[in-house]
C-alpha cells in the first residue's frame, strides 16, 4: 500500500514519516500537503537542504533527522549540529541513539 493511501485512510491520526531517500516527488509533496496529516522528516545529509526548501516553499510541517553513536555523539550532544540544521527552517528536528 503506498503511503499516500495509508494517510488518506487514516486521515484522523497524525503521521511522523522519516524519510532516508533522496527524492522527493512534487506530487508526494502535493499529496501530503493536501491530506494535512503528515509531518516528514528527512535525514540529515547533503541533499536535506534542497529538501527542506522543496517542504517550505509548500509550506508543508517537516522535520530533519539524525543518527548518533559513538563517532559522532559529541557532534549531536553539544549545539553543532542543531544549529546546523537550523538555516532549513525545520519545525523539528529528531536524534535517535544507535550503536554506530
């Protein structure tokens, strides 16, 4: 089933949908725009900036995203990172713990 159908048929929950691709078709973001249901999140990488442009020209809810372990914990843990992802204009941003 593909996702824009999962967020129509559900369309009383509220969705947080991490994203780990690249691409981003303009009628995903169309669809999710118009469902309303959804915030995405994108992980942070080089292409998460053109992303997040892409979500904010549509005015769209969205998010960035990060892994963390040891080799980069230090980075995540102090302010470098989030004011990093601060010039895309994120709504949230999520870290998740893994044993990288």
């Amino acid at each position: 089933m593909k996702l824009a159908e999962i967020l129509k048929k559900n369309a009383e929950c509220a969705f947080c949908v991490l994203l780990g691709h690249t691409e981003i078709s303009d009628l995903f973001l169309e669809t999710v725009r118009k469902i309303g249901n959804a915030l995405i999140s994108v992980r942070e990488n080089k292409e998460a900036g053109r992303i997040c442009r892409q979500m904010h020209e549509k005015g769209l809810l969205y998010g960035v995203h990060a892994d963390y372990g040891t080799g980069n914990r230090e980075e995540i843990l102090n302010d470098s990172w989030l004011k990093r992802q601060l010039p895309l204009h994120p709504h949230f941003v999520f870290c998740r713990q893994t044993n990288l």
